[in-house]
C-alpha cells in the first residue's frame, strides 16, 4: 500500500535535509503511530506522502515513493486525494469557511471533484453515520466543539474515500473527550482497511498503536512495537525516566513502559 525507500526531502536554502534514507512498507489496515520530538521530520514527511511535494511544498525530493502503485509527487490533484487524505491539528484551518452546514461541509470536495449528486448522497450520509455526526448535520461547523470540528473535517476527508489517511497531531488543539473521539475513530478506520498514519510527539496517544515509526532528526531510527531508543530522551514519558532510573538500581527489568498503567504493573512485579 505505501512503499518507501531512501527518501530524502530537503526545503529550498536548507543547509540540511529534512528527511534522510528513509525506507518503510505499509499495508492495508495497519495502525501507525509516526513518533518524534518538534523538529524530528514528522509533519515533512506526512507533506510528502500526501503528494504536496512540490506541487504545494517547494523543495527536493529524492527516493522512490509509491502509494497504492503510484507516487504521489507526479499524480493529478483529483488521483492524489483519492489516495491520501491529510488532517492536520487545527480544523478550523481545514473546513472551507463558507458552508453553512456540516452536510455542505462533508460534500464540499466531493462537489469540486464533480462527483454525481446522488453518489454524493450516499458517501456524504455514510461518513456522518460512521463518525456519529448525523445528529450535527445541520449545524454550522463554526458553532461545534473541537473534537467536533476535527471530526467534520475528517469526515470531509473520507466522503473522498482515501484508502490512506495522514494525521498530523489531529487532537493537538483538543479536550480529553475530543482526543479521544478522533483517536478511536482513527483505530475504527484501520480495521476498516484503512492505512493509518497519526503523528504525535506524545507517548500516551502513541501506546494506542501496535507499530510505531520513530523520526529523530530527520531519520527514522526505529520500525516495530512500541519502544523509544535509549539515546532519545526527549519522547520519554515521566515513567519511563522512572523506569530507566530504577533499572540502573536493578529495580527494573524488561521494557520500559510508554504508558502510566505499563509503569505501574512493572513496579508492581
């Protein structure tokens, strides 16, 4: 489903590259978490994977890049976004500004795209039943919550019907209640088939996902189950600082935890 190898990305007068050799797969239906620090390449590499790059993004790319056979440096505007859809943290900056109803909102792009009036039907009713925002459909987007809003804008998205979407830090702007709506309906979609790509500087919402890819300065130094190599302590949770200081007094043995309950069940033991 997404193919990568040696991909290097660097911004117009940079004096480094932003992404350097990086090479991962992805198939249908994995869960993601895209881990790092502020300046580690995460929201880069999203850009680049959504084909912005150079058509919106100026810069050179190098490497191979494919999504569901294609790249999408080269792909027509209309092909990309029935590929990849991104939703970025602040949705107020992705909603049009000019629908008057969430059901406008939903079936914006489609309208651009010059999808038939009744297939749009179908799609933009489905994506509000599935995100449960049936009930807000009349609403203006401007008057909902958060959370409400980032879901409206990912329903925008999937009345597009992507089969990949990146997430840059979607609940970032959020209430605990907003997180966790827009985290769990980004875990319904993986097991949908959906390829899903959250990026996050924040452990907690990382421990949701089985595969983690770690960025650290523009590098991808780790591809597997959920785990912060030693030398970067900058993603490290309270208690994994905890764990690694009770490990230099023999009071810990195994993974460190990147979660509060995994801290506790392993000084528990």
């Amino acid at each position: 489903m997404i193919s990568v190898e040696k991909l290097y990305f660097a911004y117009p007068g940079a004096s480094e590259a932003t992404l350097r050799d990086i090479s991962f797969r992805v198939e249908a239906g994995e869960p993601i978490a895209l881990v790092g620090a502020a300046g580690s390449g995460k929201s880069s590499l999203l850009r680049v994977l959504a084909g912005f790059v150079p058509s919106l993004v100026r810069g050179e790319r190098r490497g191979r890049l494919h999504l569901d056979g294609v790249d999408p440096g080269t792909a027509r505007p209309a092909e990309r976004v029935r590929r990849a859809g991104m939703l970025f943290s602040d949705p107020s900056s992705q909603l049009s500004g000019i629908c008057p109803t969430v059901r406008e909102e939903v079936a914006w792009g489609l309208g651009n795209l010059g999808v038939p009036r009744e297939e749009m039907k179908v799609r933009v009713n489905g994506v509000l039943a599935r995100l449960g925002l049936e009930a807000l459909a009349e609403r203006s987007p401007f008057t909902l919550s958060g959370g409400q809003q980032q879901r409206v804008a990912l329903a925008a998205i999937l009345a597009l019907a992507p089969r990949v979407l990146l997430l840059d830090e979607p609940v970032a702007m959020l209430d605990p209640q907003g997180r966790h709506e827009v985290l769990q309906a980004a875990l319904d979609l993986a097991r949908e088939n959906h390829v899903v790509l959250w990026a996050t500087p924040h452990l907690e919402e990382a421990a949701s996902f089985p595969r983690w890819l770690v960025l650290h300065q523009g590098r991808l130094i780790h591809d597997g189950p959920a785990a912060i190599p030693p030398s970067h302590g900058a993603l490290e949770a309270p208690w994994t600082r905890l764990a690694r200081k009770a490990e230099e007094v023999d009071l810990w043995s195994g993974p460190w935890p990147v979660r509060e309950d995994q801290a506790v069940e392993g000084l528990r033991r």
